[in-house]
C-alpha cells in the first residue's frame, strides 16, 4: 500500500486558505489529490489511523472550525477536460472533479460552445457543483449533466452511472447520503450557434447584475437554501430587519440578507452564532425554518448549523 511519505500527506495545514469564507484552523492531514488513482490508498490511509476524512472541492460552500479538522482532508484537484461531439452540433465535455467552474466555462467559450453563459461567476468545482446540483439564473447541474464516474468508499469500485441515479432535487442530490466521490461529470453543450461578441454580452449582463446584488468580500455565497422561489431566504432576512446585523467580525451583508460575511479576522463561531440568530428570527416571525446550503465542518466532522 502507498505509505504516507510516497503519498507526501501534509501536516497541520492550515484550512482558512481553502475556504472562500477565510476561517479555519490546521488539518491534521492534508492531500491536494491530482491523481485520483491515489484516492484508495488516501481513503486506506484514513482507516489505519482511524480518522475522519473529508473530500474538499473548491471551498466555495464550506464553513471551517477555528480548531481545524481532526483528520484527513483530501482537496481534490485533478483538472482534465476532454471533448467529444456529433454531427449534430451535440458535445459532450467530460470533466474531471477538480475543475473549476470558471476554468469549464473558459474552456467551452475557446471551443466555440454554448450552454453555460448562465454559469458565469458561480463559484467551486465540478465535482462540488454535481454533488449538490448547484446552478444560478436557473441552469441547475441536473439540466446539462449526462453522466458521471464516482468512486465508492466503502468498496473502492469505480462505476460510471447516468443522470437519474443522482435523484436531483433543489442544492441536493444522492450523493450527500451515499457520500460516493465524483471522480468525473460529463456535460452535454452544443456548438455555438450565436456570435462570440453575443454570447459575451450575456454573460457580461449577468456578471453585471451579480455584481449589483451580491457583495464583495469573503463568504460563501448563499448561506441559507431557499424555501421556495417565492419565499427567497435572502428575502426572509431582509424582511425580518436583519440586513446588516453583526456578530462579532461576521455580519449579514447590507446588499443581500442571505449572504454571511468575514468582516475580517472573523471566528467560525462568528458565523455560526449569525446563522442561528437569522435562523431563529425566520421561525419567530415567519414560522419557517432556513436550512443551511453551506457545509459546516466540526473538529470532529460534519455538522448540523
């Protein structure tokens, strides 16, 4: 088996450099995984030591503890993508986990695609964006995604499987219970069937109109799932008065009420602390309770906000 010195598995890694939000104390392990064949002596590795592992994407959805990660942290980063298409304009782009979705999106426009203007800024990686269906301007991963290859890591097979089998449901999809790792997702795109200088100005007024409502600065996005399109929990919030609110260094954006940001030098317990109080204020006033989108990662392991 591949030891942990041919593995070269880093110690004490500190997570805040892996995560959009900026907070996280060191990892006991850490592995930037470019080579997924690696990935069974990685997962081998965590069960001999008898600790947790975790799979980390592009840290775009993740919410770290101050005290770090008792365990391994696998980043995956392999970043191939491949081509192959028909004669009827169809292409079919296979992507490897690692790839960023601003790195997929520059690739399908120097290959003279279309079908992913809406993504532009959406933030982390394939393999991220498969695992909990992510999307915005209502192109969700369900809606372009053929297949994928996944690796179980309880048996450490490999099988490929298509579209249904992820039972794509709104940030959500099988693979947050059966907890399979996306080694690789295969899109269906076409060719471009509009000009460049078109297909630029779409995605130029999209970035503009994210730009007018999301803020800058270090968070994660949407902290809250939505529940429903009618009732946004960015909404909720700003009904309920809480734009702007502060918790220590960690404030509710005064721009959009469902984006959670590090003023600087915030705490995960700043954070959390918000979450909760937005949480709590949404139940009191509207008899709804917001579910988090964001992973939240304990010492120990994954929890619940």
């Amino acid at each position: 088996m591949t030891n942990k010195q041919e593995l070269n598995i880093i110690t004490k890694e500190k997570l805040s450099k892996y995560s959009t939000f900026q907070i996280g104390g060191p990892a006991d392990f850490f592995y930037k995984l470019e080579n997924t064949a690696e990935l069974t002596a990685l997962l081998a590795f965590a069960k001999k030591k008898k600790i947790p592992y975790f799979i980390l994407g592009g840290g775009s959805n993740i919410l770290f503890d101050d005290k770090g990660f008792r365990g391994l942290v696998i980043k995956i980063d392999n970043k191939n993508i491949s081509l192959k298409a028909d004669f009827h304009d169809n292409v079919w782009l296979t992507v490897d986990a690692g790839v960023s979705i601003a790195g997929l999106l520059d690739f399908s426009i120097k290959n003279n695609l279309q079908g992913l203007e809406k993504w532009v800024g959406l933030p982390g990686t394939v393999g991220g964006a498969v695992r909990g269906n992510a999307g915005c301007n209502g192109l969700e991963t369900r809606g372009i995604l053929t297949e994928a290859v996944l690796l179980n890591p309880k048996t450490s097979k490999i099988r490929k499987v298509k579209n249904k089998y992820f039972n794509f449901k709104y940030r959500q999809s099988k693979l947050k219970t059966s907890k399979e790792i996306v080694i690789s997702a295969t899109f269906k795109l076409q060719k471009r069937k509009i000009s460049l200088e078109e297909q630029k100005k779409i995605m130029s007024e999209i970035r503009q109109f994210r730009i007018g409502k999301q803020p800058f600065g270090a968070s994660t996005g949407s902290f809250f799932k939505n529940p429903s399109k009618e009732k946004p929990a960015g909404l909720l919030i700003e009904q309920a008065g809480l734009k702007g609110k502060i918790i220590g260094k960690a404030q509710i954006s005064p721009k959009h009420g469902n984006f959670l940001v590090n003023l600087g030098g915030a705490k995960s317990q700043d954070i959390l602390k918000l979450a909760r109080f937005a949480r709590q204020t949404i139940k009191r006033k509207f008899g709804l309770t917001l579910k988090e989108e964001v992973q939240i990662l304990s010492a120990k392991g994954p929890q619940k906000l």
